[in-house]
C-alpha cells in the first residue's frame, strides 16, 4: 500500500509494518501521527516560523491572531511521523489560547500530551516548540512594526 505522508512524500507500508509501527505507542501519539491536525500552508500568516530540527527535518508553522488570541495555525512538515504528531500536537495546543500563553509551551508538554515519546524523537517536541516560538515572536515583532511585514 502507498501512503502521503504530510509533506507529500509516498511511502511503501504494507498491514505488518503498520501493526509493528502500531505496537508500544500510546492512542494519543497514533491519532496524531496517522490524522495530524491543523495541517497546510497559511497565506499571509501574521506570524510564521520554519526552523530545521537537529535530525535535518523542517517544520513550518504559520498563524493568525485576532485580539490576543491565536485564532488560527497550521503546520507542515517534512519529518517523521513523530514530528508529524509533535506539530499537530503543538498546533492544537495553542489555538484559541493567548499569544502569552503559546510562549509558554514547553517540550516536555508536547511529549505528556502524546503520552510519551521515545528518548531518540524528543528532539521532535524540541522542533515543534522551535517553530512555534519563532512563529509568536515573528508575529509580535510584525504587530510593532507593521509595515516591515
């Protein structure tokens, strides 16, 4: 069988390499990784952030804020499908919450909310959080000084 994962890239699975991906990973961590949230490119987002992780994948987040709260986000990415959850799990975390309290979101917050990852793809929760920020600190620095955007 063929699957797209989020950044467009097919991939070969067949049921056994599901069902041993499956094994050991919390209901939490599936539902993200296999329906990921809040996935797309946002045009003329008022904030937007695309670092590259330390294991080279990239992750890109855009978001618009109506008062001061995070109205809408969304993601893409080109990773793993622990990064793949990580940032639908950090998109979903913030959306309807206050700037303020977007910067506050730690990886380790990402992690409990997928009810754990295994210690070589925390980096991925580190990535999502990356992302995040510079999207919140892109959108203050473009709300103080609007015509630079």
């Amino acid at each position: 069988m063929l699957r797209i994962n989020v950044a467009g890239k097919m991939t070969k699975t067949g049921k056994e390499t599901e069902d041993q991906t499956r094994a050991g990973y919390s209901p939490e961590f599936l539902a993200h990784a296999l329906t990921p949230q809040n996935v797309g490119l946002m045009s003329d987002p008022d904030g937007y952030g695309a670092p590259q992780g330390e294991c080279g994948d990239m992750m890109e987040i855009g978001l618009r804020v109506r008062g001061d709260l995070i109205d809408n986000i969304a993601f893409i990415t080109d990773g793993c499908a622990f990064t793949v959850a990580c940032g639908s799990v950090v998109t979903t975390m913030v959306k309807g919450r206050t700037v303020a309290a977007a910067l506050e979101i730690k990886p380790e917050d990402i992690i409990g909310a997928l009810g754990g990852l295994p210690p070589e793809h925390e980096h991925c929760a580190r990535l999502a959080v990356d992302t995040l920020r510079l999207a919140v600190k892109d959108y203050l620095k473009n709300r103080s000084a609007p015509w630079k955007k």
